[in-house]
C-alpha cells in the first residue's frame, strides 16, 4: 500500500510539471490533492520530502494572477498547517471555477444576443431591398453560429419572402444539413430552387430526401 507521504510527492511533482506548462488551473488542482492526504498526517522518510516540494509549489502559486490577486502577501507555509491550507486553497479553487462558468455562461449569452440581432436586422434589410448589405449580416451571423441550427431556415425563408430564391438556396442547403426539420428545410429548398429555373436540382433533391 503506498504510503500517504508518497502520494502527496506524487501529487506535488505532477503540480511542478503543470506549473511548468503555464496550467495553473492544474497545477492549483494537483496541489489541493497533495494537501488533502498531507492533512490527514504523513510521516517516514518521505515527509520531509513533501513538506519541501509543498513549499516549493505555493512559492511558485504565490507569484500567479489567480493567487495574487487574492493574497497580495502570498500564502505562508510552514509544517502543520496543510488542514487550513487544503481548505483554503480548495475554495481558491472552486472561487476560479465558479468564475469561469459564469464567463463562459456571459460569453454564451452575448454570442446569443448578438447572433439574434445581426439575424433580425438582415432580415430588416432585406425587407427593405437592401439585399447586399443583408447578406454581409447574415455572413456576420454565421459567424456567431455554433448550435442554432434553425437559423439557416429562417435566413432561407427570409430570402424567399422577398424573392431572392438563389439566395436562399444558398442557406438552406446549409439548414437541410444541420436543422432538425430536415423535411421542411427540403421543402423550403426544392422551392428555391424551381423559383430560380433548377427544376431538374429540385426534382433530384425531392427524390433524395423523399418529399414527393
């Protein structure tokens, strides 16, 4: 059975070698785990090992964004304290994390808004016969494009409204491949289609998707 002063060196060069890599993330994680089997208490030759290589990574940590930012004195070491340590350093690090999900949930959100209102104003343009500059904000929309699979459809449909039928082919191609209504977008489609004169494309495409 390996012996918890073993497993906490184990845990603390794997924290050196993230460190090293610039994870501090990592890092941080492999050092929280080191402390949570040196709190429970290690002895033998290998104790003093892990209080010097434990020593080691909180120097390194102490000169990091996400440490300093929140101990602009460092975080002290000395012998004994690795209960307080482990509790301190595993709320630093659900702290980080819980930050990073609500960057990536804001993140998330304002690709979403921008997404809806680059789509809605091409629409606008489009009403209004502007249809180049419709165009640039549906490429901008695209570009904010990761799941919204509807969105090609409504382009496409957005397009037909105004009698732009190779235009919304060009989208809908794009919708018959990702949307879930992979039967209306056909449809949308094969209209485009026979409104810009490809009747044989139309009637080809009605076979393979199986809408007559």
């Amino acid at each position: 059975m390996e012996s918890g002063g073993k497993q906490a060196k184990e845990h603390l060069a794997r924290a050196k070698a993230y460190f090293q890599r610039h994870d501090v993330m990592r890092a941080l994680e492999a050092v929280v785990n080191a402390l949570q089997v040196m709190q429970k208490g290690i002895s033998g030759p290998d104790k003093m090992a892990a209080d010097a290589a434990l020593r080691e990574m909180i120097g390194l940590l102490n000169r990091t964004e996400e440490i300093s930012t929140r101990f602009p004195k460092g975080v002290p070491f000395k012998p004994g304290i690795e209960r307080q340590l482990y509790t301190l350093f595993n709320q630093v690090l659900q702290s980080i994390r819980m930050a990073q999900e609500h960057e990536s949930y804001t993140q998330t959100l304002e690709r979403k808004q921008k997404l809806d209102r680059v789509l809605n104003y091409g629409c606008k343009l489009l009403e209004a016969g502007k249809v180049q500059d419709a165009e640039g904000a549906f490429q901008e929309a695209i570009e904010c494009y990761v799941d919204e699979h509807s969105m090609f459809r409504m382009m496409g449909e957005a397009c037909l409204a105004v009698k732009q039928p190779r235009m919304a082919a060009k989208y809908l191609k794009q919708a018959v491949k990702v949307d879930k209504d992979k039967e209306r977008s056909g449809r949308l489609l094969v209209r485009a289609l026979e409104e810009s004169g490809n009747i044989p494309a139309a009637r080809k495409l009605e076979a393979e998707l199986k809408l007559s």
